[in-house]
C-alpha cells in the first residue's frame, strides 16, 4: 500500500495490496497487477521476502537466527517443524531444517548465477543481476511472480520461451522445489544408491518422473497443431517440457494460456490438480495423494482390498486420508468456482482454471483475475490460503478429531 512501493507514488487499494501479499505469501502468483509494471524495486523486494518466507514457511525461517547463534530449539518448536516440513519422525528435524535452509540458498544463488548468464547482456549488469535473483527465488519457491513486464504486461516468460537456458533453469529449480525436503534429505544422505531412498522417497522421484515425461509427450501431441504449431521440432518440445512442469503449481508460462485447446487446457488442470511433493514449496493434493489414489481404486477394480505400490502394502488409514483429501479438494474447488461466478459474466472455464490455480497455489490464468470482484478476489484469496496449508489440514481443523467411543450399527448402501 506504500506509495514508495509503487512506480505511480500514490500506493494501491488495500484489497489489491491484500491480494497480492496473499499471492505471494501462498507461492501461488496470481495478480491484479503486472508486478514490474506496478511495483518499484522496493515494492519488488517486498513480495520476493513475501515468496520466500511463504515458500519456506514461517517456522523453518524463524529458527534460522536461532541456529546461527546456536539457541537450543525446544520440543514445541520441534514438534511444529515436523509438521511443517511432513517429517514422519521428531528427531533430526532441527538436523533437516539446517539442510533445509542451507540447501534453499545454494540452489536459488545457482539458479540466479545460471539466469544471470541471458539476464546480464539483456538487461545490464544491475537489473540483470536482480532479475536473475527474483526469478530464481521465484521458481524455486514454485510462485511464478516474474518481472517481465517490461515487455508487455502479463508476458511471464514468454519473451525467453526459445531460450534454452532460461527454461532449463527455471524447470530445474521447481522441480527441486518441488519434489519436497524429506527427499532432498534422502538424496544427501544417500547419494545415488536409489534402493537406499525410503519408500516416501522412491515414490515421489518416480511419480515425477513419469508425469514429467508423459506430460511433455501429451502437451506436444494436444498442442503441436495448437500454441505449439509453426514452431522447430527442439522448440515444440521445450515449450511442451515447461507445460509439463510449471502447471504442477508453478505458474510461469510462456504460451498463451487461454489459446490452449481443449485438450490442452484439461491437461493443465489436472496437472494443477495434482501439484507437487508433500513437504515443498508447491500445492495441489500432492503426487502422493494422487497415485495411492490411483493404486487404491486399481486394487478394488481387481477385487483386492490391499492398495499395493512398488512392492508394498499402503496403510490402509493413508488411503482414506488420500481419498478425504481429494474429496475436500474438489469440494473447495467446486465451491469457490460458484461464488466467484456469482454476478460475473465471464465464461464458466475460465473460472474453473483460475479456482484450480488458486487452490493449487499455481498461478496460471487466462487473465480474468483482474476483471473479478472484490468478493470472488476473497475467494480466490481463501482458496489461496486452503491450498497452501492443505486441504486435510483444513478439513481436519473444523472436524472432530477424537474418535467417537460409541459405534453407529453397521449398514449397506447401493453405491454406483
């Protein structure tokens, strides 16, 4: 709201700087404003602090002053960070935090070393360095704020969607933001001697991979006589590479969005759906959720009552928790697109896209955000706030938690 923050000197409405400060705060990046347009370095600075501490969380930078000057952390901290961080066990977490942090500033100050060799001859030594900075904090934290806007408002990465580089990095950093730092930790601990990694692990590095791989194939086949068509064969799959990524709660992009086709536009809400690790700096009801979803109703159609994942049982209490997390998802989801198509006259998928990023803490639009109303923007703001902290955290914290002691009698129902 500071005038100082903003490049026309008298400052923004309260509700749009709310909006933003929550974009931020949550990784997600979507916005009312162009953030290079509307904002000066100082107003810039502010949202990447914002971003940072969203993407990290707040309890793990808190102890970071803490560990310098080697405070002991007490057992309530502890038990926070656990929580915060998904760790399944209370020791060792101060031991993770510290990678956590340590390993959060290697990477972003590699990714802006990486950036800085496009950014510096494109935009000078100064504001190349400083783009290059927010860019990588950006990705790593998988909030897709940018600052392109210098060449048109809006633009993303588009004005860098050929060069190879930039996109490259830029996938690098949200997938290593993304794949979540229980599995950073195995990664240190165990190097390359993958059978070592714990089944957590193995789990998220494979599902990655496969919906990396299978989504490039997709986007290229739904979109190459699309966004894609007219482009060079390397072109097409870079741009096709970076749809697989960024919509798994990133939100950079560099095609348009609302030219996608049918197919296409699907494709990147289900890939917002489904989101990132457990424990990262994305959303969405998380890789886990999705393929101990996906395990669980292939067990049943086979007749079997065991959920089954490379070579062991799921716990059958994970599995209800995977099917009541995305039941609450797509109840959020589903609610939120009807208030904020209340009163707006703007077509019904173009809401659904910007309710999924929202809660998917993505960022992805087809450039409606602007054109809603204070109520559906708070919307968008609690869909925001519900997909950072979790869907079963939310539905957790307004339902009884104690297990009742007595039991309602047993019945059938016809299901289907």
């Amino acid at each position: 709201m500071l005038p100082v923050c903003s490049r026309s000197g008298t400052g923004i409405p309260f509700f749009d700087a709310l909006f933003t400060a929550a974009s931020a705060t949550c990784v997600t990046g979507l916005v009312v404003f162009d953030t290079w347009t509307q904002f000066t370095s100082l107003g810039q600075a502010v949202i990447l602090l914002l971003i940072q501490v969203g993407g990290l969380g707040f309890m793990s930078l808190a102890l970071f002053f803490p560990l310098i000057l080697r405070r002991r952390i007490g057992l309530k901290e502890r038990a926070f960070l656990m929580e915060a961080l998904s760790s399944q066990q209370l020791s060792g977490v101060v031991r993770l935090v510290k990678h956590v942090l340590y390993g959060t500033f290697l990477v972003e100050l590699l990714g802006t070393l990486l950036l800085m060799t496009r950014f510096v001859p494109a935009f000078g030594p100064a504001q190349g360095l400083w783009y290059a900075l927010f860019h990588s904090v950006s990705a790593f934290c998988n909030a897709g704020f940018d600052l392109m806007g210098r060449f048109s408002p809006y633009a993303s990465l588009s004005p860098f969607a050929g060069d190879a580089v930039v996109n490259l990095t830029v996938c690098a950093l949200i997938v290593i933001g993304g794949i979540g730092f229980i599995v950073w930790e195995d990664i240190l601990q165990h190097g390359l001697r993958v059978r070592r990694y714990s089944f957590h692990a193995r789990v998220v590095l494979l599902t990655t991979a496969v919906l990396i791989l299978f989504g490039t194939l997709l986007f290229y086949l739904t979109e190459r006589r699309g966004v894609l068509a007219g482009l060079p064969f390397g072109q097409q799959l870079l741009r096709a590479l970076f749809l697989s990524i960024s919509p798994r709660t990133a939100g950079f992009n560099t095609v348009d969005m609302d030219a996608l086709s049918p197919s296409g536009f699907l494709l990147t809400v289900l890939f917002m759906f489904i989101g990132a690790a457990p424990g990262s700096t994305g959303g969405g009801i998380k890789v886990t959720t999705f393929v101990v979803l996906g395990c669980a109703v292939a067990a049943h159609m086979r007749g079997s009552s065991d959920t089954d994942l490379l070579d062991r049982r799921v716990d059958p209490l994970q599995v209800k928790k995977a099917f009541c997390s995305v039941t609450w998802y797509l109840f959020l989801a589903v609610t939120g697109c009807f208030l904020v198509s209340l009163g707006q006259n703007l077509p019904i998928h173009s809401i659904l896209f910007e309710c999924f990023s929202a809660i998917g803490t993505v960022g992805l639009s087809t450039g409606i955000t602007r054109m809603l109303a204070p109520a559906s923007r708070l919307v968008l703001i609690l869909l925001m706030f519900a997909g950072r902290i979790g869907s079963l955290t939310v539905f957790m914290t307004i339902t009884e938690r104690q297990e009742r002691r007595l039991r309602n009698p047993v019945e059938k129902i016809i299901i289907g």
